[in-house]
C-alpha cells in the first residue's frame, strides 16, 4: 500500500510540471537534448564561445530547429517576470528559457553550422567544379571530335543532298539518333557505318573520345545549384566577419586567417566554370539558359559509349567481310587529310553508289532531315 501510494505522490509531482511550449515541440526537444548528454550550461556557453568541440555541428544543427519563437520567448519573459518558481517549469521549458537568452542566438547558431561544414562544403564543390571546366574545356578545344562531327556532317549532306543543299552544322542531340538510322536489311546503322569510315580512312580519329575529359563527372553536376552552394558559402562567410567585426572573438579570427582564400580559389573556380560552360554550349550553338550541364554533357556520353560499341562491330565486320574501301588512293598527308576529309568522305559515298552492295539507309519518321537542320 505504502509504494501505492508513494508512486501515486510521485506521478502527481510529474504532473505539476508547467510547460509553455507546444506538446510535440517540448517532446522532440526533450530527445534532441538527451542525445547532446550536456547540461543547458554547457550547451550555452559553447554557442557564445562557437565552441564545436563541444558541441557537433550535426547537434548544432538539430537545435536550429529549436530556436525560440517570438511567442515562445514571450511567454517565458511573461513567466519569469512574474516570478513563479522556475523549479516547477518542465526541464525542455527551463533549458529554452536559458537558450532564449544568449545574445544573437540565430547569428551565433548559423556561424557555428556555417564553421561546422565549410571543410565539408569545400571539398564536396571543388571537384564538380573542376569537373566542369574540365569537361568544358576539353569538348571545345578537341580537334578530333570537331573532325569526327565533320564527318557526320559530310555523310548527312551527301544522304540528303537529293532534297536540300548542303548545310553548315546540326543539332548535337541529333547524335542520338546516329542508331536509329538503318540500312535497309536492319543490320547496319548510320554509326556502324560512320565507324567503318572512321576505322578504314581516318584511323587517327579512332580515339577522339581520349581528348574529352571528366565529360561523366560534369554530366551528374547541377551546376545551378553549386552556384548557388557557392554563394551561400559567400554569406556565411560575410556573416562571420560581421559578428568577428563587432565582437571580437579568438576562435572567429583564427577561422578567417585560415579560410578567406579558400572561399576565394573557390569562388574564383564558380566564376571560371560558368565562363568555360556558357562559351562551349555557345560554340555549339545552345543556350545555357535552357541546356544544363546534365541536359549538354550526357549527349557525348551516350555518343562516346555508341560509338565504342560500333567500333567493336567495325572491327568484326571488317575481319569477316574485308576492308571498307579496297583499293584506296596514296597516303594522304594528316594535314591534307584533314582539310580534305569531308571531300573524301563524299567522293567514296559516291564511288559505293555505284556498287550493287551499297547499303541504302532509311530514316525513320525523317531522321535524316531531322539530323541536318
């Protein structure tokens, strides 16, 4: 009878409890803080002194969801001007009313989430960054794929030039539909034979997918929201140096001695990506406002992959059925050959339609003149 009665003391003591703060809020707040295991001394004097050896970055953050509302603090000030015993508060109560009054509590608490992941955030932007001048820069400057899209170019103006004159360039996403574009028996399709022609008449452009670079890794950067990433790390920085400005503090300056180049090396990284990316997705006569990195990128990856798979097939077909022209002319010089390749393309297309075995090509739903426009 006698622990009846003493549990049934003790669960109205645990009654009396008063709480100013929402039930699921004081619940969620409760958890968050028994994960920390410090007292609200503790947890206070850290966030003035933006000490995170203390307190993790991963619970800094957990409590910015925490920060008192203006109805919160009022009701708490309304409390403790009344001077009702803070004892019978509830411990999530008497812990927000201690963190309500650290002064700037939203600044200290962003600077310490800001100083908790600005290594992070570094290291996880630099190399999309990189990623996208690199591949930026490579596609423009590539020589080889410039001839192997001459080609392409070549082979679509003599395919067509029975219904239009000759064009000047095409769409880049017309790459894709290189393997929709069969022979009439459905075994050969416009890249096999473009890999044919390349492997036979112009083996040194056989590897051009060797000079694009990082192509891959630029094709999975958002590079819209790294801008952003970029910027943000911009303000943070501007508030630290603010607060470091108005209230001096050793942990702050010491953070900006080691940090401010940095954000600097990265901001002048965003700038130069943006640059790289704007002017290679102009040199192919597209918009960055409409093609994004994952929209631009992916077009060579998907070329580059098609094409290796047709290579492979070349070698195979050649192996079995010999080489796509017989008797070739004298060697050409590589800088003849160059200047010259659409005209040897066109002339040999020309010599094969005089051939019963000339494979004819059909389009599906106008492929070709979807890939010349």
């Amino acid at each position: 009878l006698d622990l009846v009665c003493a549990k049934s003391k003790a669960a109205q003591k645990v009654a009396t409890k008063v709480t100013l703060l929402e039930a699921n809020r004081a619940k969620n707040l409760a958890i968050t803080l028994r994960k920390a295991g410090r007292s609200a001394d503790e947890i206070c004097r850290a966030i003035h002194t933006f000490d995170l050896a203390t307190l993790p970055v991963d619970f800094v953050e957990c409590l910015m969801r925490f920060l008192p509302t203006e109805a919160e603090a009022k009701a708490l000030r309304q409390y403790e001007r009344e001077r009702k015993p803070l004892e019978e508060l509830a411990d999530e109560d008497r812990f927000m009313l201690q963190f309500s009054k650290v002064e700037r509590l939203p600044q200290r608490m962003a600077i310490m989430a800001f100083l908790g992941n600005f290594a992070e955030n570094i290291q996880m932007l630099t190399p999309q960054l990189n990623a996208i001048i690199a591949a930026s820069a490579s596609v423009k400057s590539s020589q080889k794929l410039k001839h192997m899209l001459e080609i392409i170019l070549a082979l679509g103006n003599y395919m067509n030039s029975s219904k239009r004159g000759a064009v000047y360039g095409f769409k880049l996403q017309s790459l894709d539909l290189l393997l929709d574009t069969k022979s009439t028996d459905r075994k050969m399709t416009l890249l096999h034979f473009i890999a044919l022609t390349v492997r036979e008449k112009y083996p040194e452009l056989a590897t051009f997918w060797q000079e694009l670079h990082f192509v891959e890794k630029a094709a999975a950067v958002s590079l819209e929201n790294v801008l952003l990433d970029v910027k943000e790390l911009g303000r943070g920085m501007e508030l630290l140096r603010r607060e470091c400005g108005q209230h001096e503090s050793a942990v702050l300056r010491g953070f900006l001695g080691g940090s401010e180049g940095q954000l600097e090396r990265l901001q002048r990284d965003a700038r130069t990506a943006e640059d790289a990316y704007n002017t290679v997705v102009r040199y192919f006569g597209e918009s960055p406002k409409t093609t994004p990195p994952s929209v631009f990128f992916p077009v060579f990856v998907r070329f580059i992959h098609s094409y290796k798979v047709s290579m492979r097939w070349a070698g195979e077909w050649a192996a079995w059925r010999g080489p796509l022209c017989p008797q070739p002319g004298p060697p050409v010089p590589p800088s003849q050959r160059n200047k010259w390749q659409q005209q040897e393309l066109i002339a040999e297309l020309r010599r094969r339609q005089a051939k019963d075995h000339r494979p004819m090509y059909e389009g599906k739903d106008g492929t070709i003149e979807d890939i010349i426009t």
